[in-house]
C-alpha cells in the first residue's frame, strides 16, 4: 500500500509540472516575489506584510529565495516545494480510497500545485502541526501550528478546527497566537480588497463562502455551496461539526461580510484540509467520495482554461521589453498591472501615496521623463498625448485586468 501511495505521489509530479508549464503567472504569484525581493530591512521584511493581509512566515521563507532565482522559476519552484511537502504529509493521513480524489481535486491538482502562492506551505505547516500532534510531540505541534497562523489568516480556521476537536485547553498558545496574528494584520489596515462597511448576508456571497470548503465549483453559486455545507457537514461526529462551525464563523464573517469579493477556491483550502482529516476514517464514505468526485470538475474547467488559454500578459509583456530596452522604466495605467513586468524584470516598485487610505506598494502610474526608447507604459490605451507606439498588444482571456498592451516612448 506504501508503494501505491508513492506512485500517486509521483503521478501528481508529473500531472502538475505537465500543467504548470502551461501557466503565466500573475499578480498574486508577483507581488509576494516583490516585497520579498526589495524589502529594504528586516522590519520592512516582517511587517510589510501585514499591508498585504497576510502574515511574515511566507515572505521570510521567500527572501533568500528572491536572492538566488529569477522570478518565474524561483516563485514556482518555491511554492510548488512547499505544495509537494503538504502533498506528502497529506498523503500519510488519508485512506488510500479517495486519496486520487484528494491529490488530483480543485486544490492539489491545480489550485495549490500550479499557482505560485503561499497555501502550499501554510498547509504543509498545518498539517507538520497535525502529524507532530498525533505524534503526542506537544511542543512541535503547538511550534508548526502556530507559524501557520503566522503565515495567513486563512489557516487560523483550520487550527480552530482542528484544535477544538482536541482537549483545547491544552493548544491555548496556538490560541494566542492567533490573536496576536489578528492584532498583527490591522498594523497593514484598511486593506484594498475590504469593504468600506459590512456587506449584507447575500445568499450568494453566504453559501458560496460557507460550501467551498466541502465541495468545490468553479462558479460562486448558492445552490451548490448549500449542497456542500450540508454534506461536508453530514459526515462528521457532533464533536466534529462544532469545531468545524467555530472555525466557519470567522472565515464567513470575513468572506461574506467584510471582504469586497467573495471566497475563492484558494480562500477555503486551508478549511478543506481539516475537513479531509476529519473525514479519514469514517467508515461510510460516500458521502465524501461524491464531494471529492464533483469536484474534480472544477480541477478540469480551471486546468483546460489555463491550458488552452493565456492566463495573464504580465510575462509576455516583460519578455517583449527586455528586447527593446535593457534599462526599461516601467508605468502602468493600474497599479496591478504592472507586477508581474516588475518582477521578471526585476525592478523595484514605486509607492504611491495612496490607494484607499495607505501606502500601497505599486508600479507608478504617472509617467515622468525618462529616456526614449527606455520609457514603457502598460494599459489599454497610451497615456495622453503624443509619442507613445504600441510594441505589444494584449492575449489574456483570463485575467482580465492583466490584459494591456505595451507602449514605448519614442521622443
């Protein structure tokens, strides 16, 4: 049975290079990669984070990363490193039944292994807590499961999962310092992506939220985050289902409530690896074999879109510059847009002053004089007046807001 879990594990190597290197990445993967890349001090390094609503373990994990590798395969090969060690650990918890569904779903067969972001280390600190834990190891338990609340405030809903499901008196260093994690994130606040005010309880925004754990779908549809709540929910002992309703309390007050979107599949993941955990040695599992099925579907419609179609222009765009100019200067008509150029390029980002009461790391929007032929401008349109050609012209289809063509200075 070892072998056979092993040869899962290598056929998930093979599936998730195979998909990645159809991937353009994109702001997300980016902006880490940049903070990381051109903190100017240790406490720029610890706390600059924060303004990113996330927390420092990540970026501090990524630093001596950013010093050695170029940005595409330094933030692919860091995050997918991380994703493998979850992988493996995960492996070692779940029945050998539905692990195919587990390793080649939403999450790890595409979401987590192709997508350079920080879930696949949170997760593999969790579940590093998880494995010390079972092990009757107190201190390195409470040690993993702490850094990973340190590493994003999604993975505090997993550790409240997962530690009232215990005796929780004896996890209340975790506790703490989830609170002093929470306390850590309003140094960066208010964020860009919260909402002026609380937002109303959408049924939409409520049961997409709440079902994403339990069932994953590519579209934010009420219907069908009720139908996985309810059966997420249905397989586990009543001990179970109030750890899992605590840990759900704060992440859909978040997500339903104060967040300007709405949960991604990438938000619930964290939640969705306590609940496979819970659900490892129930002994009717059908209920848990549907769920994993369906969502398979949603592994298959994000991994054909961004097979068969050009996830964002930021990498294409720098390539193109980098043949044009060899000290470009680069503006963009969004602060977003410009991320991805930055850090294949590896410029340091300009701040802007503002963007929703505080300073926000970003590419400059203002052109200002700089060398012909060495000044570049990422938009839909050139900035106004005269002087600008298009050397680029956009391709992606899936995110939108990082399709823009590229003009050049001429005069």
């Amino acid at each position: 049975m070892k072998n056979v879990r092993w040869v899962l594990i290598f056929l998930w190597v093979v599936s998730s290079l195979l998909q990645a290197s159809r991937h353009e990445p994109w702001r997300d993967e980016a902006q880490a990669w940049l903070v990381a890349r051109h903190a100017g001090s240790l406490s720029e390094l610890l706390f600059r984070p924060a303004m990113e609503a996330s927390g420092p373990i990540y970026y501090l994990l990524l630093w001596p990363v950013t010093r050695i590798f170029e940005f595409a395969p330094g933030i692919f090969w860091f995050s997918w490193t991380g994703s493998l060690v979850a992988v493996i650990l995960l492996s070692t918890f779940l029945p050998l039944s539905f692990l195919p569904l587990v390793l080649f779903g939403a999450y790890w067969g595409y979401e987590y292994s192709v997508i350079g972001r920080l879930y696949g280390w949170g997760c593999a600190l969790f579940l590093a807590g998880v494995y010390f834990d079972r092990r009757g190891d107190r201190r390195a338990a409470l040690a993993f499961l702490s850094l990973a609340v340190w590493t994003q405030l999604n993975f505090l809903f997993p550790v409240i999962a997962w530690v009232f499901s215990r005796e929780w008196k004896r996890y209340w260093p975790v506790l703490l310092s989830g609170v002093l994690s929470v306390l850590y994130l309003k140094i960066g606040g208010p964020h860009p992506w919260d909402s002026p005010g609380l937002i109303g309880l959408v049924p939409r925004r409520l049961f997409s939220s709440l079902g994403l754990p339990f069932l994953q779908w590519p579209l934010p549809l009420e219907t069908w985050g009720a139908l996985g709540l309810v059966g997420g929910l249905s397989v586990l002992s009543r001990k179970e289902k109030i750890a899992m309703a605590l840990a759900l309390f704060p992440y859909t007050f978040l997500f339903a409530l104060v967040y300007a979107g709405h949960a991604s599949l990438r938000h619930a993941g964290p939640l969705n690896c306590v609940w496979l955990l819970f659900c490892a040695e129930k002994k009717k599992p059908w209920a848990i074999f549907l769920l994993l099925a369906v969502s398979l579907t949603a592994t298959w419609t994000k991994g054909k879109q961004d097979w068969n179609e050009v996830f964002s222009d930021g990498l294409s765009a720098a390539r193109k510059i980098s043949e044009l100019s060899s000290h470009p200067i680069l503006h963009a008509e969004s602060p977003l847009q410009g991320f991805v150029a930055a850090a294949v390029l590896d410029l340091p980002l300009a701040v802007e002053e503002k963007w929703v009461g505080e300073p926000f790391y970003s590419v400059s929007s203002t052109p200002v004089t700089c060398p012909a032929k060495d000044c570049f401008y990422l938009g839909r349109k050139p900035p106004p007046g005269t002087g600008w050609e298009k050397v680029y012209s956009a391709t992606a289809t899936i995110i939108l807001d990082e399709a823009f063509d590229v003009f050049r200075r001429t005069n």
